[in-house]
C-alpha cells in the first residue's frame, strides 16, 4: 500500500512556498503527496490513517526558488494570482497551489487561461475572492482619531487582506499617523507620517490608550451618526438590498451602525 505524504506548513506565502519546494523535490510523486496548511486553530487535527506526515519550516532560500521558478515558467500573472490565493482562509488553498503550479510548469504562461480545468477555475476564485475583500475594505474601513492623534482603524476580514490594503491607505493618508488592526489574526499595518508602512504581528497589542477618542473624534462621530440616521427615507428602506451592498460582518468596526442594527431581525432575515 502506498502512504499518502502530507507536508503540513504554516500559514504564509513563505511558509507553502517552502512545502511546495519539498514536495517537488521528494520524488515521492505527485499524486502520493498533499500540501496541508496549518491554520489558527488547527493545532490538534484527526490524523488520517496510511498517511505520513512531513512537517515543513518556513524557509526564505527555497520560497524565493519557488517564486522565481513561477515567474519565469509560467509568469508574473500567475505569480499574483498565486500570492494572492495563498492569503485566502481556504483550508485547502497549499495543496490547490500545488496542482496548479504542477500543471503551470507543464504548459507554461497559456495556463492561468485554461479556467476549464478544476486547478485553474480553483487558484481563479480563490484570488477573486481575496481581491474582492480587499477591495470592499477600501470603502468599509473607519478609521477613529486617538487622543494621541494616531489614526487607528479594526478590522476583521476573512482573508489576510491586510498588506493587500496598505498601500493605498498608506499613499491616501502619507502624512498621518494611523494602525490598522486585524483582530482575527492579531497582525497590523504601522504607518508614520511621510514614511511607508510595516507590517507586524500583534499578539499583545494594547488598544486602550488608541480608543480612548479624542473630542473631535467623539464629536466627529455624532455627527456623521446623526447625518446616516437621518438621511434614509423611512419608506423607501430596504433592508435586503442593504445587506447585499455592505454584508453584516463588515459593521462591526463601523460606527455608523449600533450593535441594534447590526442583530437586527429585521435586517437579518432581510425584510
């Protein structure tokens, strides 16, 4: 009986880059192998039975063979689309990269077209899906001013669309100082004024003094929360429309909507 060879590795376009090296590398065969990313929370996992798992280490040299060997065999197209899909919250996202660049290495730049075949359509709709995200947040994200005038904004998106939004935030507000958190993977993006942007991990981020608003904020607020209760049209309310043009689990970071409007029934079941 053959054993199914699993190489597990973190959560990070380093991190499958590196597992997808070792794997092309083992000769174990491509159908015998299965890439398998370690998400948050899936620590302790049902181990499948004739399986053998092989644990990778995120590794520079080898990820940066890998991105190098997707450029030039396939191409910067298919190099984005796969950074892209590595930043998706899809459990199965490493092994669906790995089919893909399989196939990629055999066909050359005329596969990322190919959305006909399951390995293409898949890398496809897993970057559509981050890019969508990330695009939403542009126009969703609030920031607040701190009592310190530190721009800080919450967000918690279902991909790690974080770097994905910096840039523009960054170019938009160059002369602020601002932080944008991400509570679900406890990561942010620091910026200060006339400088570019880093992004950190944060697992034991202090947000006390960045909420404590300042009086402008407070005010600021009021008003922009008078002006969105008072503009709607009682009769022409839609709440179904609503919820399609700004989902309910955007508005939890969005001062505009009270804890009420969000768990409304009302908008819930869309009438």
């Amino acid at each position: 009986m053959i054993t199914k060879k699993i190489f597990m590795c973190e959560d990070s376009i380093e991190g499958i880059f590196a597992a997808i090296y070792d794997a092309g590398s083992s000769r174990y065969g491509h159908d015998n192998i299965r890439i398998q990313v370690q998400t948050a929370g899936t620590e302790n996992f049902d181990m499948e039975l004739f399986s053998e798992y092989i644990y990778v280490a995120g590794d520079e040299e080898k990820a940066l063979k890998v991105s190098k060997a997707i450029r030039e065999k396939i191409s910067g197209e298919a190099y984005e689309m796969v950074c892209h899909a590595a930043l998706s919250d899809e459990g199965k996202k490493g092994d669906m990269i790995y089919r893909f660049l399989i196939l990629g290495f055999s066909l050359g730049p005329k596969a990322v077209n190919l959305l006909n075949n399951d390995k293409v359509l898949n890398i496809f709709n897993l970057n559509r899906n981050v890019m969508n995200e990330s695009h939403h947040f542009l126009g969703f994200l609030r920031f607040t001013e701190s009592k310190d005038n530190i721009l800080f904004a919450k967000i918690k998106p279902r991909n790690d669309i974080l770097r994905l939004i910096a840039p523009h935030f960054s170019d938009r507000l160059n002369m602020e100082n601002f932080i944008i958190f991400d509570e679900r993977r406890k990561t942010a993006v620091f910026h200060k004024s006339g400088f570019f942007w880093i992004y950190v991990t944060a697992d034991d981020f202090n947000m006390d003094k960045l909420l404590e608003l300042s009086d402008q904020e407070e005010e600021f607020q009021s008003l922009w929360k008078t002006f969105f209760n008072t503009i709607a049209i009682e009769e022409r309310k839609n709440y179904r429309l609503q919820r399609n043009n700004l989902p309910l689990r955007f508005r939890s970071n969005m001062p505009e909507f009270s804890s009420n409007d969000i768990n409304s029934s009302d908008d819930i079941s869309g009438k």
